[in-house]
C-alpha cells in the first residue's frame, strides 16, 4: 500500500471514530503527556487500535491519540510519540504529522524533553530552529507531492509567528521562556562530552532524540509549527552523569508551567 493510501485510510478511520477538522496537532514528548488529560470532550483512542499507526514502548509515553477542546481549539494530541530509535522507520515516526495535515490541521505544537547546551534543568524554551544530526531524513523516498514539493524550504520551519505568541504568552503569565536550537540526534545513548562540545560550537542550546523528523514533515506540507523544549539536565560533559530518570524527575517538577503555558498559547494562536 502506497504511503498516501495509509493516510487516507487512517484519516478515514479518525473521521468515522468523530475526530473531524482539529484544527491543531499536539505532540507531547516525555512526561509531558498530563495535558491530554485536560482535552475536554475528549474521544481517546488507543495506538494499538489505529490503522497503519505505530506502537510505543517507552516509559513515560503513553500511546493513545486524544481529541477534543483544549482552550477553545480542537486539537488532536498524541500521548506519546514514535521514535527512530526504537526501530521506528522514519515514515512510521512521521505518520501522525501526515495524518494530521491530511485531517486539517493547520498547526502543530511539537514538545519534547532535551538536555540543555548552555540553558539547565527546568528551563523551558521555544526552538528557533534545528540542526539535524540525525545523518537521516523523513523526506528521503518518492516525494508526496500532495502534501508538498521535492526541496522544502526550511527557513522559516518554525514559525516566527507562533514564536512571537508563545514569548507575548509568556510573559504575561510571569512563565520564563527561553529560546534557542535544537539538535535532533537519533539516540538511544546520551551524547559524549566531545560531541556536546562539538554541538555547543555549531550554535546548538537543547539536544534531543525527536522532534526533527516530525518538523520536517510539518515543514514539507506547509503546517506551522510551535516547538517547545523542556530541558531536563545539562547535556553531557556539563554534569556528572546522566539518566532517564533524572529526565523524568525534573519533567515532574516543570510540567505545571509547561502545560499553562501551552494552554494559553493555544488560545491564542
Ligand atoms: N540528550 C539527548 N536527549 C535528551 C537529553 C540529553 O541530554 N535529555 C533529555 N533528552
């Protein structure tokens, strides 16, 4: 079956379940999956029960798709996301941004946890941009020319737009918000000290194992797009050691903001 016909059939399916025209996708990393929990109206469908979805297999996330009104948008948020390195192909990964675009969203909102390269622990930041490390792309294969051309542009990949809110939201709630690069690695280790050194060099402030793929795809088709990164610890080399559980710990401690913060935005994007 061709990759546009999967997309049709899952959005197909989503329709007849009731999930018709969300209007933003919401992507939500590790930890950060309690927002779902405030979708109003909600229709929650597990991964395993979608046609052509992936599965999820890390703690933390929990694999069901929630739709519904979150402040006065219909949005449709993925409790848990796909990532490359849990053998996902990359077209796996992406099929939920696919899915959205093909159901009509115009906007996705991407978060994830990362390891700060300047900012610590707790910092929320908006991505300005990304470097892609991950030595792959989503986009390699038969273009979709429906959903968008053969060489995207990525200059403005995350919208200046959707930047200026999320800061003017911010600082109305007294939330500080940072903002910075993010470097997209596959993972599953944490970086070396060197390559953190490296990383610091090219301009990089938040490092990840997400979060690039899915922009490239939301670029490709022409969706907006908000990233936020929670950063969970100071990548490696700039603390002693690291763990999922520290990632996990401080993603506790942030969550509160981080969900006021991304409510508020939606209101007013
Ligand atoms: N590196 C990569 N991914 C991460 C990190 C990190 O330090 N922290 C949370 N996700």
């Amino acid at each position: 079956m061709s990759l546009v016909t999967k997309i049709n059939e899952t959005r197909d399916y989503l329709n007849l379940k009731g999930i018709k025209e969300p209007e933003f996708g919401l992507i939500l990393g590790s930890g950060l999956g309690e927002l779902a929990d405030e979708i109003e109206n909600p229709i929650v469908i597990d991964y395993n029960d979608i046609p052509n979805w992936g599965k999820s297999t890390v703690v933390g996330h929990a694999g069901k798709l929630v739709y519904g009104d979150l402040s006065g948008r219909k949005v449709l948020a993925l409790q848990g996301r796909f990532h490359f390195y849990e053998g996902n192909p990359l077209e796996v990964v992406t099929f939920p941004v696919r899915v959205m675009k093909a159901l009509g969203c115009q906007g996705v909102i991407v978060t994830n946890a990362a390891g700060g390269i300047g900012y610590g622990p707790g910092t929320l930041m908006t991505i300005t941009d990304h470097i892609n490390m991950t030595g792959n792309n989503p986009l390699i294969g038969e273009n979709l020319e429906e959903f968008g051309p053969r060489f995207p542009d990525m200059s403005d990949a995350y919208t200046a737009e959707y930047r200026q809110i999320a800061n003017r939201v911010a600082q109305e709630l007294g939330i500080k918000l940072e903002g910075g690069v993010y470097i997209g690695v596959t993972g599953p280790t944490y970086e070396t000290p060197a390559e953190i050194r490296a990383f610091k060099m090219m301009g990089a402030d938040a490092v990840g194992m997400s979060t690039v793929p899915e922009v490239i795809v939301a670029a490709h088709s022409g969706m907006k797009v908000l990233g936020i990164s929670a950063i969970t610890n100071f990548a490696a080399g700039f603390q002693s050691e690291l763990n999922h559980e520290e990632v996990v710990a401080v993603t506790e401690h942030i969550k509160e903001d981080f969900k006021g913060l991304v409510k508020a935005i939606l209101g007013q994007l």
